[in-house]
C-alpha cells in the first residue's frame, strides 16, 4: 500500500463477552482520502468507536489489515508516527486535559514531538485561533465550559498537524451552541486546512458538513454514499433505528413531489436558493 490515505482491508474485531464473542466489526473494507469529511453513523453498539480506535492503531483487529499513508499498523515501531498523522478526539474533554493551563495542555503534543519552541509557540497560537480561545491562552481548563474544554482537546490534537481528525461523539456532552461551533470549526479545518475528517456520532443532524456518509450496523458497513444518497433511504435508515436530518425529509418530500433539488444542500438558506433557481 503506498501513498496517501486510510486503508482497511476485510477488517474485523471480536471481543470476549460474559456469553461468548462479541463481533464489533465484521469484514470492514473501507478507504479514506485525504480531503474528504466522513460522517460515520450508527446506533449503540454498531462498531463506531472500535471503528475510530482500529484508525490509530488504540485497538488491533484479529483479521485483516490497515494502512495509514502507506504504513502498515502491524508494522514494529511506527505507532508513535501513527498517532502524530492519525488525531483522536473523544467525548468527553474531562479525560482528554490533563494540564493546568491551557497554552500546556495545547504544547504538550508538539514539544514531546520535540520541535523547537518557535515551532511549538505558533503551533499553539495556530490551533488555538483556529477554534476560537486565543483569548483562553493563559487560563485554567478546568474552570472553561464543557464545550470550551472540547474546543482545547481539539487544539490539543491540532497542534500536531495530523492529516486525518477521527471525532468519537465529540458534540455529545455540549450544548447546542458549542456543538454548532464545534461543527463550524471541522468544517473549516477540513475545508481551508485540508484536514480529513472522521466524525464519528449517533445524532444524524451532526453529520451535515460530511462529503460521504457511512452507516455502521453491528459491525457491518449498513449504507454508504453521499448525504443525499444515505438520507434518501429513509425505509432502510427506519429499519435499523436511524432518521434522516429535518432538512432530508424536507428535500425527500420535495423529491417525492416533483422538485429537482441539485447539489450538496447542508443549510436550510442553500435549500431555499436552490427551490428558487427551480
Ligand atoms: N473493550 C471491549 N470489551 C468487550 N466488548 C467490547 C469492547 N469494546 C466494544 N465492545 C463491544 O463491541 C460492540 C461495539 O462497540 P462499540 O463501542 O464499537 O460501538 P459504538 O457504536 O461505539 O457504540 P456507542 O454508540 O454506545 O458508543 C458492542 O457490542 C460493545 O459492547
Ligand atoms: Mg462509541
């Protein structure tokens, strides 16, 4: 495997339960490219963290083989490489900073990666602009919100410059104004940096900016495409739990009656420009 990219190959992942093995993922083959937004969907249990762990190299399948730019995770010695290229961020920011001020818990990344501290210095002003805390430089973690708090954890991960960001539910514990902000900044870290995005969430609604869904169903890859072609099978999605955002069933019932809505639409204002053009 060389070049750039993701690459998963027959991936599965099993687990030792209380009765017997648990399948967490089944025979997943999947690539990611560099660039694009992925939105991975699931309910509980669908394979969704162990998916975004297998990324990184944190959890190893039993079968088949991944890639990262090329390099083999079973490959001795190169996690550390792995992890840099491969950022993770979790739900909750509780478990993810563990210095007292903001500036460390954001340098801590680049300086074991052992930069000089210019190098380090305007890593940490970059992501910290980036989403938003400049003016958060010199406080304490713990004293910001919970969605302040996600916004240094992805700092934190910024200041590494990996190629790809895997978010596991990382709106979930925050209110509906950070979530939007958080959101806000992935996309314009995937959009203006070039930063691939793996996020990962139950919530459909928080998949808007993803060029190419994917829709986990115990351990198997469910449904795949672009946020059109997934949330325009509403039968399927209703089989297995899931509903498409508001604004899909707003465009599937425009679709059903006769509208032609062409294109990517992820706001309700792009919806409207495009019901006007008709
Ligand atoms: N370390 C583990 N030990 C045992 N079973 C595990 C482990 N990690 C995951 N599993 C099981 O594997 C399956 C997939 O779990 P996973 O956490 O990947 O799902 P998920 O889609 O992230 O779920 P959720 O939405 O609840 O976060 C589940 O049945 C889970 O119980
Ligand atoms: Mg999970």
């Amino acid at each position: 495997m060389n070049g750039r990219g993701i690459e998963l190959i027959n991936v599965s992942k099993d687990f030792a339960g209380d009765d017997g093995k648990i399948t967490a993922l089944a025979d997943i083959s999947l690539s990611i490219g560099p660039g694009e937004y992925i939105g991975i969907l699931g309910l509980n249990g669908s394979g969704k963290s162990t998916l975004a762990r297998i990324l990184n190299g944190l959890v190893k399948p039993n079968t088949g083989k991944v890639y990262v730019n090329g390099i083999d995770l079973d490959s001795p010695g190169r996690l550390t490489e792995v992890r840099q290229i491969v950022g993770m961020v979790f739900q909750n920011p509780d478990n993810q900073l563990v210095c007292p001020v903001v500036a460390e818990e954001v340098s801590f990344g680049p300086e074991n990666l052992g930069l000089p501290s210019s190098e380090v210095d305007s890593r940490v002003d970059w992501s910290l602009r980036l989403v938003g805390l400049e003016d958060k430089k010199h406080h304490a973690p713990h004293l910001l919100s919970g969605g302040q708090k996600q916004k240094v954890a992805l700092a934190s991960v910024l200041a590494m410059r990996p190629d790809y960001l895997i978010l596991d539910e990382p709106t979930s514990m925050l209110d509906p104004s950070s979530r939007w902000d958080v959101l806000e900044y992935l996309r314009k870290v995937n959009a203006e940096n070039g930063i691939t995005i793996v996020l990962i969430s139950h919530n459909p609604e928080d998949l808007i900016h993803a060029s190419r869904l994917i829709v986990l169903d115990r351990g198997s890859i469910y449904l795949q495409g672009s946020p059109r072609e997934v949330y325009s099978e509403v039968d399927k999605l209703a089989a297995i739990g899931l509903e498409p955002p508001g604004i899909y069933n707003l465009i599937n019932r425009l679709e059903r009656e006769g509208y032609r809505i062409d294109g990517a639409i992820e706001t309700i204002p792009q919806l409207v420009e495009s019901l006007c053009r008709i």
